[in-house]
C-alpha cells in the first residue's frame, strides 16, 4: 500500500514538473526569450502542451513575430498543425498578425497553406481580408485553393473587389478561381465590386468572364446593383461590354 502511495505521489510530482515546465516554455516563447527557449527545449521540456486557450509554444511564437524561436520550436519538432480554440495554426496567426517570415518559415516547413479555423477561415482569406498584397504573394507560392470559403461562403476574391484591392485582386486571379462562385446569400465577386463601386476590379473581372448576368437570392444581378447604389462608371461599363457582345 505505501509502495503504491509512493509511486501515485511520484506520478503527481513529475506531472506537475512538467507542467510548469510546458508553462514556463509558453511563457519564454511569447515573450521573445530566445535563450531560456533553448534551455528549455534543451531540457526536453513537452513542446505540444498548450494553455487554456489551446495555444501551444509554437502558436505564441507565430502569434507574437519571434521568428528564431519559430525555427528552434520547430527544429525540436513541435506540431506545427496544432490548433487553438479558435481553430487557429501557427501559420493562422502569423498570417492575421502579418508576420511575414513567420509565415515563410512555416510554410517552408510544409504548414498547411488551407488551414481552416472553427469559422473556415484560411490564410489566403485572412490575408485578403487584411489588404495584405506581401502576404497574399508568399501564399500564392504554395499554391493555395483559391476558391476556398469562410461559413458565409466567402472567397479570398470576394474580399478583395469589396475592399477595393486591385493588386491581390490581380494576383488571387493568376490563380484562376471561379469567378462566379456565390456565397451565402448568392452574391459573386462581380456583384461585391458593383456595389462597392470598384470600377478597375469590375474590369478585371469581366476580362476574366464573369456572368453578369447571374442573380443573388433577392433576384438582382450586378446591373441592378451598380443602379441601385448610383454607380454610374460600373453601368457604363456594363453598357460598353453589352455592345462588345
């Protein structure tokens, strides 16, 4: 019976050694302490146990920038797919966060380019969203699906004609999405530039042939809201490729 105490005993000691251990790498990690990382990783202190939230040594360090620490994490073979509550990789949050080499160690290790979060969220939508063209070029290396979609059904390129982001919208079509996707509620990348008015992405996106003629769940096409929301460049446009037909 003593035996067995001593052993339960020994079991709860060496559990709690270690998860001190696992807190004090997190903490290291998201304060930029390379050197007591080393020390740590040294020691061979568990890289996959995570906090409350679920986030892990290497999720901190991608989430806060530390590159070097990114590497030697990943050099001590930390998960790089772990996720948070959220959903979230490393690789998730350095794109949300616009850590740039972050985001090309991880890659370069073979992170997955279509992460999704518990919202479907990826980082080609992420880096899209935020305006992003540096990143939105580092993803396109990795050749990411580009007709990948959040829980509204919304594209990386639909993001961009809404914000008015020509240059990834350039870039998102070299990698020939389907132009007329719709989401949720039916709309396609064409219909978000015509009520935005983004009259040099509409172009772009007629080039790329997209249907004007395709209705939302209200039953209005991009004509109806380019009149709808006054925008006349857009109507002359329309006007201009309906004579070219």
């Amino acid at each position: 019976m003593k035996f067995k105490t001593s052993l339960s005993i020994l079991f709860f000691v060496c559990f709690g050694f270690v998860q001190c251990s696992s807190r004090s790498l997190r903490i290291a990690a998201s304060n930029g302490e390379i050197k007591t990382v080393k020390q740590y990783i040294d020691e061979k202190t568990p890289t996959e146990n995570a906090n409350f939230s679920g986030e892990t040594a290497l999720i901190l360090a991608a989430k806060f920038g530390y590159s070097d620490i990114v590497k030697q994490l990943l050099a001590a073979n930390a998960e790089i797919e772990k996720k948070d509550d959220q959903g979230y990789t490393a690789l998730a949050w350095a794109v949300k966060n616009r850590y740039l080499e972050v985001a090309r160690i991880l890659l370069d290790s073979n992170a997955n380019v279509n992460t999704k979060s518990k919202t479907n969220g990826s980082p080609l939508l992420s880096a899209s969203f935020n305006g992003n063209l540096a990143m939105v070029n580092l993803l396109i290396k990795y050749k990411p699906d580009p007709n990948i979609t959040n829980n509204f059904g919304i594209t990386p390129l639909m993001w961009s004609s809404q914000k008015g982001y020509k240059e990834i919208t350039k870039q998102l079509l070299s990698l020939e999405p389907d132009t007329n996707k719709q989401d949720v509620n039916g709309k396609t990348a064409l219909m978000y530039a015509s009520i935005f008015g983004r009259y040099e992405i509409f172009k772009l996106l007629l080039e790329k042939n997209s249907n004007v003629y395709l209705k939302d769940k209200q039953g209005q096409t991009a004509e109806d809201y380019a009149t709808e929301y006054g925008q006349s460049e857009v109507k002359i446009l329309l006007l201009q490729y309906g004579e070219g037909k």
